[in-house]
C-alpha cells in the first residue's frame, strides 16, 4: 500500500518482517529516498476460564485462569466493578445469584494489549429446610424435605445426626424414637446444577399421653346411661367414640345408649405436638344374667392338722363378675365363709384357695366338705342349681374328667378314705389300652393331669383302680 501523507499510518494484519520506503520531494523539485525493514509482532489473544456455561453458585470462591495466548507481561481483571486483580488466577466470591460481566485485559512484553469479557451466571443455592422437629416417644414419624430450589431441581438428599452415625439419602425419613434424646437432625441438599445448602436444627423428643378412663355402670339393661371419667395423663385434647356412631369431645361425657349389644369405647388423647394414646374398654347393654358355679372341689391335707379347700369355679353369666361370697362347710358343721372381689371375665374359669384352713382335730377327716358361691355383683344367682359341690372325703369315689371335651391334657381326680397306691388305665373306645399309670395316692382328694395331644380325635374311658374298687369315666378328645 502506498500513502502521500508526511505521516503514513497502516495497519498490519499479520506478524512479519516488512519493507517500508519513505521518498521526500522538496519544492524545488529535490529528492531522496530511505527504506527500513519493520517487524510486526503478533499481538496477544486475551481468554480466560471459567467459560460463560459452565455451572457456578452463589457464595462458591471462584478461581478465574489466564488462558492468554502471547507473551503476557500484565494482565488486569475486573469482576463487574466488585472488584479488581492483576494475578494470573485469581479468587474471587460473588455475594448473590445473578449475571456478572467479567473482563481481562492483557499487554505483553513488546506493549500489545488485548482484551476480552465474558458474562457468567451464578445460580443460586438451593433453601433447605425440613417439616417437623417435634417427635413423640415410640412414634414412628415420617420427617419430609421442604427445600427450595430457584436454580435446578434438587436430586440429591443426606440426613444426618449430630451425636449419633446414621445417615439417609431420600427425600424423607421415618424416625421412631424409644427414649428421649439431645441431638440435632441434618439436611444438606444439592441440585443437579451442583449448587447445595444445609440445615441442621434441634430435635425436641415429647412424651406421649396416657389415656385411661373409667364408667359406671359397666353393663345393664336399654336405655343404659353411663358415665365416663377421663384418667388421662399429659393429655391436652380427647375425642370419645362410643361405638354406635356418635363421638363426643367433652372431658367427662354421659352417654345413653339405646340398643341391646356390645360397644367398644374408644378414647384417643393428644398432646400439642401431635402425640396420642389410646385405649378401648367395652359396656355390655343387656339383660344382665348371673350364674356362678361350682364345677369341683380339690382338697388337700397339711400334715393331717389343716383341711386346705380349693374350689374350681367358672362363670356362666354374661356379665363380668366382680365380687361374690363363698363358704366351706363340713359334715361336722364347721364353716368358712369369705368374700372375693376382682375380675372374673364372661365363661373364664377361677381357682379358688380358701385363706382359712379346717383344723382337724386328733387327725380326724370330715366324712364331706360341701362348697357354696353367692351374691355373685351382691345379687342373687340366676341358676341356684349348681352353686354348690359336696366332696366326699372318706369312701373311694372317681370325679368326672375336667375339662370334657379336651383337647391338650385332662385332670382325673378322685378320693381315698386312706392313703394308697392307685392304678389309672385309660382305654379307647375299642377297648384298646392306650395308657397306664401307678399313682400314690393320699388320703383324702388326688388329681392328676394327663397329657393328651398325642391322643386321637375320639372317646377314652378312665378305670380308676383302689384296692379291689373300680370306678370308671369318660371324656372326649377334640
């Protein structure tokens, strides 16, 4: 190219050795001429990392490289008016989300500069948070992730303790506490752009309420009012469900309920934290019917001093018996009468020991001792005919088997007049021998228990052998 300015100007594209004339012309028609040889140097190419795409986040330090190519002597970095260096890799953190202009600017050693900007973004972390930090003992509860995330979708989850070692990784955690506990429950949670944020927070470990209630009246006939007493503990609301549809939320309602049947009774109480206990009682509404029952007497000799009575009782009301009074009496007149009071559920049966003892005088055994049950609730028995049992004492009798049918074992006793070796063979009801036993037996009552699992479905006849007597029974097996 050529110029006729006194001060040529061009520019140079690439780097290279060029051949420059420059020829002046006086006005008087004069010249001259001069050439040099120039060398033009490649100018630097500014270029940094991190590039505009890569995923950077909020409060991370960011080290920032020269990728300049040249001979760089200098550089200078702004970070969006932030904040400034002259370091080939710089740290620099940027306080919030958002996009940021970053420049370089580079001069190398023959003086050539170039320049470059890059807007990069900076996501913002995720927010993490979790729904509860209250718990109850021996509650399982499931604890969910309420994080949020304005930058990428969170994809990663890592609960942790403070003072113990377990770890989850799912975006929520079923936590069953047995004992009250100090610790702290951790969430760090991370985006797919890389971005985390954690949270831990105290765990407050509550007790549960104890729910109890008592009623009264516990059975009787429609309409049945009855009154319910709240016994519940650390309890700050209750809900009452009366099984027959209807619910109530007093502390102490009075229920009437209308029908014959069995309701279950629900209470459910709750604290403000959300724990809760419950219980279940049921009312009977009926036509009560009593009947308790003796079905036999045992008897037992304490160094033939002490008669010792136990009566085997079941009740056959349909109602629970809660109280009743009973006697001993022998044929010589001598009696023993106690009260009782408890739980003696519908169809159960109950062992009765008397806490009286007969004192036998000179050894000498009554020739019967009959038991009696009464005011079974302090009402009387709806069925006299089988509140009493007479137990002979003094000749060989063979009582019937108990219980009939069986099913694991079966109890044969009897009575001796004197104290004597006692065979019990038991037969099927082929008249198959299916078992033989040698008992000593004393004087006065004797069981025994005979295990029968291994008997067959069938009927077996007991022979009780004393001396040159025999007596035999019968009982079923399931």
């Amino acid at each position: 190219n050529t110029s006729f300015f006194q001060n040529g100007n061009h520019i140079y594209n690439s780097e290279g050795n060029y051949s420059v004339t420059y020829a002046a012309v006086s006005n008087e028609g004069c010249s001259d001429t001069v050439r040099k040889i120039i060398f033009i140097n490649a100018s630097p190419v500014a270029d940094f990392f991190p590039y505009a795409n890569i995923n950077l986040c909020e409060g991370m330090p960011i080290v920032f490289q020269d990728n300049s190519t040249g001979n760089i002597i200098s550089r200078t970095w702004n970070f969006d008016n932030l904040g400034t260096s002259a370091s080939s890799s710089p740290q620099f953190t940027f306080p919030d989300s958002g996009f940021y202009n970053i420049s370089l600017q580079v001069e190398d050693y023959t003086g050539c500069t170039d320049d470059t900007s890059k807007v990069i973004h900076i996501n913002a972390n995720p927010k993490a948070g979790f729904n509860r930090t209250d718990f109850c003992i021996g509650s399982s509860v499931t604890v969910s992730d309420t994080s949020v995330s304005y930058h990428g979708v969170i994809n990663q989850w890592h609960w942790s303790f403070l003072n113990n070692d377990e770890e989850f990784f799912t975006p929520s955690v079923a936590l069953n506490f047995t004992t009250s506990v100090t610790d702290e429950l951790q969430l760090k949670v991370t985006t797919d752009l890389g971005c985390s944020d954690s949270v831990s927070l105290p765990i407050k470990i509550h007790a549960s309420p104890e729910a109890d209630f008592e009623f009264n009246p516990s059975y009787g006939s429609p309409p049945l009012n009855v009154t319910f007493t709240n016994n519940s503990q650390m309890a700050d609301s209750l809900i009452w469900y009366f099984g027959d549809g209807t619910f109530s939320n007093e502390v102490n309602p009075v229920h009437v309920f209308s029908d014959l049947g069995k309701y279950e009774i629900i209470l459910k109480t709750f604290n403000q934290y959300g724990c809760y206990d419950s219980i279940y009682k049921s009312v009977n509404v009926l036509y009560p019917y009593i009947d308790a029952a003796v079905v036999s007497v045992y008897s037992d000799f304490d160094q033939n001093i002490y008669l010792i009575v136990t009566a085997s009782l079941k009740n056959f009301s349909n109602v629970d018996i809660t109280s009743f009074d009973i006697k001993a009496k022998t044929s010589e007149g001598v009696a023993i009468k106690e009260h009782w009071e408890g739980s003696w559920k519908v169809g159960e049966s109950l062992s009765y020991t008397f806490q009286s003892a007969f004192e036998l005088p000179s050894g000498k055994t009554p020739d019967y001792i009959c038991i009696t049950i009464f005011n079974p609730n302090n009402q009387e028995d709806d069925n006299l005919s089988n509140n009493e049992f007479c137990l002979t004492l003094n000749e060989f009798q063979v009582f019937a088997p108990y219980p009939n049918p069986v099913n694991e074992s079966v109890e044969i006793s009897y009575s001796l007049p004197a104290q004597a070796d006692v065979e019990i063979i038991i037969y099927n009801q082929i008249g198959e021998q299916v078992l033989y036993l040698n008992n000593n037996g004393v004087k006065g009552f004797n069981f025994v228990n005979i295990d029968t699992r291994k008997l067959l479905s069938g009927i077996y006849h007991v022979k009780v052998i004393y001396k040159e007597q025999s007596k035999t029974v019968s009982f079923m097996k399931q």
